[in-house]
C-alpha cells in the first residue's frame, strides 16, 4: 500500500533537490537510489537519462518518460559591484522571478544563497508601480561588495541557481513548493513501480527520467533512439486554470479531479497529438480500473511525449499529466490524491498493456 503519506515525503525529496536542466546530477541521484529498489538494472546514458528497467514477460518495450530536470537560471555576467546578472534556463516570466530567494551552485559545489531584488514602492516613479523589469535586467544579491568578493564566494559565470523552497502541505490534500514540473511526474513513476510489488508485467518496462526536457525535450529523444520501444507514455504536469479570474471557458482541467489523460497539446506552437491506440488504452484502464480521469487539451506547451513519437520509424505515444496551478512559479500547487492516481494508472496500465494493445499499433502488411 502507497499512502498519501509516502508519496508526500518521495515528492518532497525530490522537489527540494537541485537540477536545473544539465545540471541534474543532485536529483537524478536520488531518482537512482528509488529506482535500484524495484528495477532489475538502472543505467545512466551520457547526457544523464536514467533508466530503470523492469524484466517483463516478453521484450516488448513500454517506455515511461518523466523529466527530472527543473527550470533554473544562469550567471552570465558578475558586475564590478558584487551583483550578478543571470539568463533564463527555461520559461520564466518575470513575475515569478522577481523578489525570490535562490540557491546558487557555485564551482566547488556548495550552495549559496541569494536575492532576486526588487525596487521598494518608495522609490519607484509614480506611474511605475506595475511595471517589471525584465529578466535580463534583474539581479541577484550574494551579499558581496565586489567582483572579488564574489569570486572568491566560488561563483563564476555559467553557474547555475534555482528557486529556494521546500515543498509543504497546502490544506489537508495539497501541496506546494518548486519544480513539481516534472518531480511529480518522477515521484509517480517511481511510485507506479513500487505499485506492481511482484506483479510481472507482459511487456518489460523502461523507466525513464529524462534530462534538459524544459530548453526543449532534449534528453527523451536520446532514450527514445537507445530504448526503441513498443510504445510510450510520458508522465508531466499540466497546467490547472481552476481560479479566481480565469473565465469557467478556460477551467478544463481542474485539481482533484483525477490524472489528466493527453489528447492533445501545443497549440499554434505546432500541435501534438496523442496516439489514438494509446489514448484509448489509458481511458480503458482509467474506467475499468474506477481511476477518476480527466481529458488534456492544453494549448501551450508540450512534453517528452512530442519528441519520443516520431523518432525512429514512429513510437506510438501518450501521455498522462498531473494537474497543477501555477505552473513555473514558487508556488506550483497540487493535490496529493492526483498525484497517487496518476500512480495508479500508470501502475495498472504497465500490467494490462499485452498482446491486445501491441496488435493496435503494428504495421499492417495490406497486400
Ligand atoms: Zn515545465
């Protein structure tokens, strides 16, 4: 059995860890660790995917992809000051940036803390109050006088920094913190394995968590290439609009409401649609199985799914997405119960994808 409880401390794990994209070495190391308790092999890839492999029945493959790097920021410039300037790694907007704490990584390795300023209202030209710099106008206080002082800090440009924040309970069943996209996805896989205890499953599973997925899907195109299989599943957040000020038109994903099963995603940023056969297998375990669902359309943004599907010669693939607020914020939110079962669904549909599903995405010889 997976309580609320267990799944609470797994995602906490690895939301508080560090790893913006190409910098996932802190997280994936506890990815591995989980991942050697109920795989029968885990191997790492050179740009830093992590595969856990579990033996199935026959070789078909089912692949499972969940990013496990977050957005994050890079140095690229220290001022004579002690401040120093940053890009994005990643979607940010400004919003979210500006008067947040951060943890830098500097050379050696340590964490160091910093500031993201902000102009107070007292000194601010009337008229101005609303207006936020942009990014590449912001900077992060390290608490230095000057360049040395910041130097010998250990911090250099090309270090990189995230958000500073723990992930916390938010009422009885929510919780919130940073980089829940994707580490909710990871914790459910993860979970979905520890589900199957000894159940063997038709096909053998390949486990994924991905690397530099947010700077655009670039490690599951690689797992995609080395793993070559049957059909896959991406596993990432979507983005739940069920609040004040959003019009009820835009509320098609809600929290609590269960997993969110891809239909399509993208929009006018070049569509991605699902796989019907995987579409249809997810909803046929989600019904028989009594896994509360919901359907995603999502008009921004794309997953793993997008850059698995059409590698090879065509990699039928799904997705399934955990609902969550506030997306790329300090404050991304979720409900527990969603996150256990997307768990479910993806622990249910590695034991019932069989010889059935693998007839449906087959080629077919017409003459
Ligand atoms: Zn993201």
């Amino acid at each position: 059995m997976v309580t609320l409880e267990d799944a609470f401390q797994l995602l906490k794990k690895l939301s508080d860890s560090f790893g913006p994209s190409a910098h996932e070495e802190e997280v994936r190391q506890i990815i591995i660790e989980e991942l050697e308790k109920t795989c029968d092999k885990v191997m790492v890839d050179r740009w830093g995917n992590v595969y856990g492999i579990r033996n199935g029945k026959t070789d078909n493959k089912l692949m499972i992809a969940a990013h496990m790097d977050e957005i994050g920021l890079i140095i690229d410039k220290i001022e004579k000051n002690g401040f120093l300037r940053f890009r994005p790694i990643g979607g940010w907007t400004e919003q979210a940036l500006i008067s947040q704490r951060v943890v830098i990584r500097n050379i050696k390795g340590e964490k160091i803390i910093g500031v993201i300023g902000v102009r107070p209202p007292h000194a601010t030209p009337p008229g101005e109050e609303r207006k936020l710099p942009e990014i590449k106008d912001m900077y992060i206080d390290v608490g230095a006088r000057s360049r040395e002082e910041v130097e010998e800090m250990g911090i250099r440009p090309g270090c990189v920094a995230v958000l500073e924040r723990y992930l916390t309970r938010l009422g009885k069943k929510l919780v919130t913190g940073k980089a829940l996209d994707n580490r909710a996805g990871v914790a459910a896989m993860l979970l979905a394995l520890k589900m199957l205890e000894r159940e063997e499953p038709y096909m053998t599973i390949y486990a994924v968590a991905t690397v530099q997925e947010e700077i655009g899907l670039r490690g599951a195109g690689i797992a995609a290439e080395k793993v070559n299989p049957t059909l896959a599943i991406a596993l990432d957040t979507t983005i739940a609009l069920d609040v004040p000020g959003v019009p009820e038109r835009e509320h098609t994903i809600k929290l609590g409401a269960g997993p969110a099963i891809k239909v399509m995603d993208g929009g006018r940023l070049g569509m991605f649609i699902a796989h019907r056969a995987v579409r249809e297998f997810l909803i046929e375990v989600a019904e028989s199985e009594k896994i509360p669902y919901q359907l995603e359309i999502l008009l921004g943004g794309t997953t793993d799914a997008t850059a698995i599907a059409f590698r090879r010669e065509g990699i039928p693939a799904g997705g399934i997405a955990i609902p969550t607020r506030y997306v790329h914020s300090s404050v991304e939110t979720l409900d527990l119960e969603d996150l256990l079962n997307t768990a479910k669904l993806l622990s249910r549909s590695m034991i019932r994808a069989g010889p059935e599903l693998i007839e449906k995405i087959r080629d077919v010889i017409v003459k």
